[in-house]
C-alpha cells in the first residue's frame, strides 16, 4: 500500500506542475496575440458606425477618420495621434474667433483612446475610454477595448465586467468571447470558461489560443476524455510542443490510462524532448506496471540529462525501486548517482548513504549495513534519521544474536538510539512505533503501549490501530496478572508475619 502511495504522490506533483503551467503560456500567448502588428491595426481603426451601439461623427469627423484610417494602414500612429489630437482642440477651442466651438463625439475620443493604448500610455487610454463610455453609455467597441487594456495590466475582475458589458450589447466575435473564456479561467470557473472558448472556437477554429483554453477548462471539470482529445487536435498541428503532450498525459493519468500515458512520455523521449522530470516520471509509471528495467533505463536518462542533479528526486526514485522489490536496480542508481560527477553537499551526502542503507539491509548486506552507519555516525553523530536508521541496525542484529550478553547489550543499544531518535518531528513516528514493538517482543506490553499510542497520534491508520488495541489488552492482562501476583505476595508477607 504504501508503495503505491508513494508512487500516485510522485504522478500527483508532476500532473499538478503541468496543469498549472498552461495558465501561465497562455497569458504569454494572449499577450503576444495583443502585440501581434495585425492586431494593433484592427484595434486603432477599430471604429465605425453601428447605430445603437456606436455614436454618430459629424461630416468633419468623418473627413478626419478616413485620413486616420490611411495613417492606420501605414502604422503611422504617432502621425494618427497628432491629426486627431489637432482636431479635438481645433474644435473644442477654434482658432478662428469667428468659429463656434463644437462638441467631439464619442468615437474621436474613443479612437484616441485606441493611440495612446497602441503608444502603451494606459492611464491616459483608460481615461480616454472611460470618457467615451460616459458620453455614450452603449458604446459597445468601447467597453471591448477597455477589456483589453485592463487584460494587458492583468486586471481581471477589471476585464471580466468590461468583457461581460459587450456580450450583453451584442459582441460575440471570437476575440472577445475568447478573452472572456480567458477571464472565467483566470478565476477559476471552468464551465463558464468552457462554454465560452467554445463559441469562440466556433466561429474561429483555426485559433491555438482557444483550444488551448477550452482544453484547460474541461481539464478542471474532469472531463479528461474531451481535453485529452483536444489536446490531440493541438499535438498534430505542433508536435514540437512538448506542453501539449504533458498536458495530455496529465489527462491520460487522471482516467488511469497509463499506458497512453506511456506513449506520449515514450514518444517525447525519441523526439529528444523528455526532460529530467518527464523521464522520472515514465520510470515511475513502468514501476507501477512492474517493469523494473524499463524504469531503470528511465531514471538512469533522467540523472544523465539532468544538467544538475535533482538529488531529491533520484534518491525518490533509488527508494521506489527499492520498496518495490528491486534492491540490485536501486544499487544501480545510486551507483549512476555517485558516479554522476555532481558535488553533493553534506547533507546531501548524508541522505545518499542513507538511501544506500536501505537498500544494502534489503539485499541482507549486514556487514555493508554497520559499516555505511558507521561512517555516519562519525559525520553526523546528531543527525536523527542517522539514529534511527543505527537503532534498527541494532535491533536486527539482537534478534540474531544467539550470545545472551551480546544480544542484551545489542538490545540496549537499539533502545538508546530509539529514544534519542524519538526526540525529533522527522523520525517521532518511526522510533515511537519501533521502539514499542521491541517492547511488545520482549512482552512488556504496560511499557510499550505509550510509544505506540503516541506513534498513532502521529499518523493514523487503520492496521496500526488495531495492533495498538491488541496490545492494549494484552496490557490490561499483564496489568491484572502483575496486580495478583502483587496481592499474593503480600498475603504471603502477611502470614509470614504472623507465624
């Protein structure tokens, strides 16, 4: 059981890292979307008369937009700004005292709003919008747009509401119903996210950005067998992108296909794409399946590409191998470890013999046992996973001990190490637990219950609790026996008394 725990805990870190990665690509590519020439242009000259939801220009408005929408199309917007600039004061405060000042619409203040957005002056465009949207409260372009600012500043709620507003006065096209998709996702509500990066997708199919999106939504809801298969539809259009395979493996886990899942990590291995963490993860997944070579191979890559060792994690791995029944693979690894050229440090060093302690007492390599604890013993005479580790050394070996003074001293030794070891957070559960059973054994049952009733405080489980409530029992016999045996001696006292 706990093997398994181990393993599914292994699986969990690297799907809940793969997951949480989308979000962050996928602000990266709205941002570059937003960046994108073609965009800027649409978004500048994003301007028009739409009646009901657009505010009407004057002739001499109208005059200056078509000579704005040929500065538009040449990228000249610094010259845009200018024109449009000079127009606003010429009108509101005319040169010519003989002119009557006029009253600018809406969409130039809007239009000007769209430059100093292109120029990334955001206070002055959100002022700008802000203003178009007061003069015209149904000015759906402008809501869209200030949508999009608050979207680069990463204002969400901002954003959310801005977006919201011009679906309800009629925008649907597959930017905004994407960026609201975008918006639902960055706070966390992935239906509402769904269905809108699915209108989005609709109406424009060929978009990354919002299969990626919709893929990630469906991902949270737990429905891995449609995000699986969107993410499929992305692979075959990027295959280089090993993300998206990720992606689709985390979906593949979460529906316990591991073998799908091992294609897709296969497959990233023979395109040269498969990092440390992936190949850990594959040799993690042919351990579930009890391909111990297989996994081997996978986690001996993964410390060959590993640019600096991630110690943590291949010792991970030389303990899977071991807990699982394959001592000699383990050796292997720790073995490729030592030999890995990196400079460990000493506590690193410290949790490498330690591993190799476990694995030599699996392979019954006693003497190899005593001697690797004894050097550290010797470096890290503190060091409570130390201790412990030198208590069950003692502890086997009094077991063994057929000397009845060897095996008492053995057995003193193992119990001193025990309750050094049970002083500290780290190895509390292990030496409480223990250091009880070697009391049970030596059928001290009164004396080993506290260690065992404190070692179930510290981490419940059913097996262990009903060995602590046999051995409750057996305390309370032993405690009734010694209550007797106390009785009868002093009856006995009593009558030597009186004779």
């Amino acid at each position: 059981m706990n093997r398994h725990v181990i393993l599914l805990k292994s699986i969990l870190v690297t799907f809940i890292t793969t997951s949480s990665a989308l979000a962050d690509d996928f602000t990266n590519a709205i941002k570059a979307q937003m960046q994108s020439p073609s965009f800027a242009k649409e978004f500048v000259g994003s301007y028009g008369i739409l009646s009901d939801i657009e505010p009407q220009v004057s002739d001499a408005e109208q005059k200056v937009l078509t000579r704005l929408q040929v500065l538009f199309s040449e990228s000249k917007f610094k010259d845009a700004e200018n024109l449009i600039v000079a127009f606003i004061k010429e009108t509101e405060n005319p040169t010519d005292p003989a002119r009557t000042p006029g009253v600018i619409s809406p969409a130039m203040v809007f239009v000007l709003g769209n430059l100093y957005f292109q120029s990334e002056r955001m206070d002055e465009a959100k002022r700008a919008f802000d203003e178009a949207i007061k003069r015209f409260p149904r000015f759906r372009r402008a809501y869209t747009n200030l949508g999009y600012l608050y979207i680069s500043q990463n204002k969400i709620d901002d954003a959310l509401k801005s977006f919201q507003k011009s679906v309800t006065l009629g925008d649907n096209s597959p930017r905004v119903m994407g960026m609201l998709g975008y918006c639902y996702l960055s706070k966390q509500n992935p239906l509402a996210a769904e269905n809108a990066y699915r209108q989005a997708y609709l109406t424009d199919p060929e978009s990354r950005d919002w299969k990626l999106g919709m893929a990630q939504a469906l991902l949270l809801q737990d429905k891995n067998a449609e995000a699986a298969s969107m993410f499929g539809i992305l692979i075959k259009e990027n295959q280089q992108d090993k993300q998206l395979w990720m992606r689709q493996t985390a979906a593949y886990l979460a529906m316990d296909r591991k073998d799908e899942a091992i294609l897709n990590l296969e497959t990233l291995r023979l395109m040269k794409l498969a990092d440390e963490s992936n190949l850990t993860l594959l040799g993690n997944l042919y351990m579930d399946q009890g391909q111990a070579r297989l996994a081997l191979t996978a986690y001996s890559e993964a410390i060959a590409l590993s640019k600096t060792l991630n110690l943590a994690q291949a010792l991970k791995s030389a303990r899977i191998l071991n807990d699982y029944g394959f001592p000699d693979d383990a050796t292997t690894l720790i073995n490729k470890i030592r030999t890995s050229g990196s400079t460990l440090s000493p506590e690193e060093r410290v949790q490498l013999e330690l591993t190799d302690v476990k694995v030599a007492r699996s392979l019954n390599q006693t003497e190899r046992v005593g001697q690797l604890l004894a050097g550290l013993l010797a470096d890290s005479p503190t060091n409570t996973e130390v201790l412990l580790e030198m208590a069950k050394h003692y502890d086997l070996l009094s077991r063994d001990e057929t000397d009845e003074e060897k095996k008492r001293k053995l057995s003193n030794d193992a119990k001193t190490h025990y309750l050094l070891a049970a002083g500290a957070e780290s190895t509390a559960y292990q030496a409480n637990l223990s250091y009880g059973q070697m009391l049970v054994r030596e059928s001290r049952t009164l004396d080993a219950l506290p260690y065992l009733e404190k070692a179930l405080s510290l981490k419940k489980s059913e097996s262990l609790d009903q060995y602590v409530s046999r051995v409750r029992r057996a305390a309370d016999r032993e405690k009734i026996r010694i209550e007797r045996e106390e009785a009868t001696r002093a009856e006995q006292a009593a009558e030597a008394k009186k004779k």
